[in-house]
C-alpha cells in the first residue's frame, strides 16, 4: 500500500485548550508515528478537544483541504485516505457514525464519487490494506466514548496491523503500525473494545 501525502497546515492558532496541554501522555501535536508517508500526531490524552479545523495539504488546493479537527482518530482516517485516493469523506459526528454515515468518498470539490462498502465484524470478507476498522461506542471506556477509528497497513499471519490516531496517544512501538488486532475465525478480536467492522473502497476508473 502506497501513501503520498505527509505535510500538513492549519495547526492551531491559539494553542490547544487546557485539557489538551495538562497530563499529556506526550505533547499535544508531537508526532508519534508514520503510515506510510502520513504522519500520526499526539492527541495528548483521549480528554482532549481541540476544535480547531486541520487543513491537509494537498495539490491544487492552496488552503489545504479539511480533514477534521486536531488530533483526533476521524481526522486521521481522512487524511489516510485522502492520500491513498485523493478523496475523502463528509463530516461525520463521531467515528462510530463512519459505521452508517459513510458510503462514498469524493475528491475535495465534490467530483469523481466512489462508493464504500461496509463489511461486518466476522463476515465472509476479511479486511485488506488501505480499509478503516470502525470500533463502537462503549461508554464506560473514555477512549470508546465516541467509538474509533484505525487504518490497515498491513495483513499479517493471525490478523492485520493498524495504524491509529487517538489511542494511545504515545510513541507507536512498532515501524508503521501502532499495534495489530488478531484474527479468530475471521473476526478481528481486540479485548479492549467492541470492533463493528471496516470499511472499504471500490476502486473503478479514478
């Protein structure tokens, strides 16, 4: 799997509120991994909300295009696959709505829809590079309070690796990847929460 885009703009003006500069698990921003070419930034802690609007660059589009707000898991995931497909997904409230909200991707002016394709947790089809493994909301869990959202990288021996924003919020121990889910009977397993399944695109005449 390929990944192009890496610079990005629209950082926060002001600085990060409060709850993203106290405690961190490391600084808010910082990086702490790479996918690719697409950076991962520290979110500081899963308490963080920083709403200020990250523009990614990207050809022909001078501002930058929007890819959420800083540095969060669906921020992340959009920028993974606006560099993976020059496209991107509309606004979406937490990353657990990505699960039913999300069934096209679109270049940032609009044009050259393809459509995604939402495939079940222990399913006939297993997951590949490049799909987004959507987690569900579990209220008791700070960092599943909105659900989330984490990238494959790659497919391994008993499952695949993923690549994450807003997880951990540290330094990724692994080259490229944060941590991998394993496979059980063709469901990914992860004890740490409940995972819906994972979107993928398809891919027609770009």
């Amino acid at each position: 799997m390929v990944f192009t885009l890496s610079v990005l703009s629209g950082l926060a003006l002001a600085g990060p509120p409060p709850l993203c500069q106290a405690s961190c698990l490391t600084p808010f921003g910082q990086v702490i991994g790479k996918a690719g070419d697409v950076i991962v930034r520290s979110n500081c802690s899963v308490e963080c909300v920083d709403p200020t609007p990250i523009m990614s660059a990207h050809p022909g589009h001078p501002d930058g295009v929007y890819t959420g707000i800083g540095w969060q898991c669906v921020e992340f995931a959009r920028r993974a696959w606006l560099s993976q497909y020059g496209r991107v997904f509309g606004s979406v409230d937490t990353a657990a709505d990505m699960w039913t909200a999300v069934r096209t991707i679109a270049k940032p002016n609009g044009e050259a829809v393809l459509p995604v394709v939402a495939h079940p947790n222990g399913g006939s089809v297993l997951p590949a590079a490049g799909d987004l493994v959507i987690y569900a909301v579990d209220p008791a869990q700070r960092s599943l309070r909105f659900g989330h959202v984490g990238l494959v990288v790659a497919l391994t021996d008993d499952g695949v690796a993923l690549a994450e924003q807003n997880w951990s919020n540290q330094p990724w121990p692994h080259a490229g990847f944060s941590r991998k889910l394993k496979n059980q009977a063709g469901k990914l397993h992860d004890p740490q929460g409940t995972i819906l399944g994972w979107l993928s695109v398809q891919q027609g005449d770009q």
